[in-house]
C-alpha cells in the first residue's frame, strides 16, 4: 500500500498510473463487450442449448476460481505488470480461438484457455490499485476500475452488433486485435507498482503457504464473511446474464443491435455511477453502508426485469438495475483491501475474484437448467431470492459487529 499523504510528487505520479490502468482495462473491456451481442447466437449456431451457454460461462468462472488466488500469489512475489500482461495476451490467444472455432467443442476449448490464462489479469489490477492508493482513496481506486469497465460495455456491444453484421467471426477477430494492441501498450507505458523490497518480503513470508489452499484459508479467516458476500451476490448477477439474452430474443424479439443497445445502455449507466458516485458513497457512507443499500436496490431491480414486455421496459430495468450493481462490488472488494497487508494484496484479492468466479459458476448453469425447465422468468426470481438472502446476512453481521476481526489493516510508509 502506497502512503502518498505529504508527497504531491507520488500522488501525481500514482494518478498517472491509474489513468494509464484505466485505459487499459477500458480497451481489454471494449473487446470483451464486442463478442457479447453475437456470442450467443454464435454458439447457438454450433447447437448450443441455453444449458450450453450457462456451461461455456460455468467452465470459464471455475478455472478461474482455481487459478485467481494463484496468479494474485505471482504477482505478491514477482510483481503485478508480468501477471498483467500475461492476461492481457491471454485475451489476444482467446479471442482469436473463439473465432477460429466452427464447431461447438471449439469453443469448450477455447473457453477453457481463456479461463486458465486470462484469470491473471483482475487480481494483479486490483492489487495495482491498492499499491497506488492509501485507505482513504481506496474506494475511488475501485470505482476507477468499474467505471473502466463500465465504459468499455457501452462501446464494445454497438461495436460488436455492427461488426456481426459483416460475419459471425469478425467480432472475435476485432476483439483479438484490441487485446494484442492493448497488452503492447501496457508493456511498454504502464510501470511496476510494488516495490522490489515488497515483493522480496511477500517471497520470504509466504514461501510455506499454498496457493492452492489460500482459496479455503481464507475462508476460514475473519475476512471468510466477505467471501461467502462476493460468492452469493455474483451467483445472483450471474444467473440473470447467463439467459438474459435469450430472454430478450423471446420476449420482446431483441436482434443482435437491440441486445447492443441494451448492453450500451447498462454499461453507460455503471460507467456514469462508478465514475461520480460510488467512490463518494464509500468515502461517506462507509463501505458496509454501501454496501447494504445498493443489494437492496439490486432485488428491486431482478424484480422488474420480471415484468419486461417492450423494449422500453427493458430499458428501465437495465438503467435501475446499471445504478445499483454499481456499488456493491467496489464497496466489499476496499473492505477486503483495507484489511488486508501490503504484502498480500494479490492473493486477497485473487481469493475474493475466485468467490465471484464460483458464483459466475455456478450461477449460469442454474439459471440455464431454470430457463429451459422452470420458464424464463424464474431466472430473475431466484437471483432476487439469492441476493435477499445476501442481504440479509451482512445486515445482520455487519449490525452485531461480528466483524471485529477485520479491523482495517495500519497502512505503512515506504510501503
């Protein structure tokens, strides 16, 4: 953790190296939002069913879920850039594979490539941030991040919609472009951000610890409540993206520009409240606060995403539901930073990523056997169940204070 207070020359430089950070995960996130209008239909092309779909997201969060807290120890003892870039030309590898692919086993393949390799990347950005943020600011170092991501789903869908119109290939082929571009930009502009001496101790101090089982350790810790947090409220969010798209096609017969348009649409709503608001909330409120309200903002949302019968409706629910999914993750991933040491930023938080992988797991599977079998409104139903119920967990202990061992971490100078 950087103690930038009292030296305008570091914080200058670590805003610099947010930006470039922000860019970089704004252009990888434009490539990841250009395949996500004609994915679906691309698999469907091959025979996929929406049990298939649910499958290919599964597969992909449960490779990440065993590789995240792996490649968060890598990036402890070697440094968040190597891991970085090494995700980052993972997409290129990828995205070009879904393109290359011509029949439904392909695409398994490639999905299982990605979820190895790519794993790498959002664990070593988020310890980035928290390198280059004290406590303070690092709420707004989150948000930064969503906001990036944000803004790259606003973009990436209307780019993709367009490009499908020429093959069903050329998405991919783009996206893979953007990566490769992306992943040189970053090697050559973006620098180091722990410190050689930091990354000296977390070698020394954790040299006895596996990081196969710092996924359960954790879990076992005081944090463990923060975990179990970010594996319900992701299952939730989960269910409802793995089938939306066949839920739009069928109720009001969205094309690939409709799907677009909504995507861009959500995305440009999370973008607009990361960027102003999120980090404020945080700052103000506290980041259990935040948390709290925005969940209960997120049930109102699933709910309405029930009564979708035009487009209008449809836009209302992503506006509402882009609002409130905004908050929560920020506000539980700074928890987890602010009491977590300097020198185990990366697998904290390659833990925390796994939770939300294995809900991305298990949530898209559910969510696809419930659309083919239950109808294609319980999707909706059961993630606003999974979420009350996340809600009403940390209401409860977060109010008894059960969380008197994740007092916030002192931040040291020099770090």
């Amino acid at each position: 953790m950087t103690d930038s207070k009292g030296n305008p020359g570091r914080q200058r430089s670590n805003r610099y190296n947010q930006t470039l950070l922000f860019l970089t995960m704004f252009i990888i996130v434009v490539g990841f939002g250009v395949i996500m209008p004609t994915f679906p239909y691309y698999a469907e092309n091959m025979g996929a069913t929406a049990t298939d779909l649910g499958l290919l997201t599964g597969m992909y969060a449960g490779l990440q879920f065993v590789f995240a807290p792996i490649w968060g120890r890598v990036s402890d003892r070697w440094g968040r850039k190597p891991v970085m870039l090494l995700g980052l030309f993972g997409f290129t590898l990828t995205f070009a594979g879904f393109g290359l692919s011509t029949e439904l086993w392909m695409l398994f393949v490639s999905r299982g490539i990605s979820g190895f390799i790519t794993s790498a990347t959002l664990p070593a950005v988020m310890a980035y941030i928290a390198d280059t943020t004290d406590h303070e600011n690092r709420g707004n170092g989150m948000s930064l991040l969503g906001s990036a991501m944000g803004l790259g789903t606003i973009f990436g869908p209307v780019i993709g919609g367009f490009l499908g119109e020429f093959s069903a290939s050329t998405p991919f082929f783009f996206s893979a472009f953007l990566a490769l571009g992306v992943g040189i930009f970053a090697w050559v502009f973006l620098p180091e951000s722990l410190s050689p001496e930091m990354r000296a101790l977390s070698r020394t101090s954790t040299k006895h610890t596996n990081p196969f089982l710092d996924v359960f350790r954790l879990l076992g810790a005081p944090v463990g409540l923060l975990m179990i947090l970010a594996l319900l409220t992701s299952f939730g969010m989960a269910q409802m993206e793995s089938t939306s798209a066949l839920f739009y096609e069928d109720q009001i017969q969205a094309t690939g520009s409709d799907l677009g348009i909504i995507f861009m649409v959500m995305g440009a709503v999370s973008f607009a409240t990361q960027f102003l608001l999120v980090g404020r909330s945080i700052r103000h409120l506290g980041e259990q606060k935040t948390f709290i309200w925005s969940l209960a903002g997120v049930v109102v949302s699933f709910l309405m995403f029930s009564l979708i019968r035009s487009m209008t409706s449809a836009l209302t629910a992503v506006v509402v539901m882009g609002f409130f999914s905004s908050f929560f993750r920020p506000a539980l991933n700074t928890m987890l930073s602010n009491r977590t040491s300097a020198a185990e930023q990366g697998v904290t938080l390659g833990v925390i990523n796994s939770y939300y992988s294995l809900g991305r797991m298990i949530g898209p599977v559910t969510g696809g056997i419930i659309f083919d079998h239950l109808g294609i409104h319980m999707p909706f139903y059961f993630a606003a169940l999974i979420t009350l119920v996340s809600l009403a967990l940390a209401a409860i202990f977060f109010q008894r204070k059960s969380l008197t061992g994740l007092s916030e971490i002192p931040e040291t100078a020099g770090e």
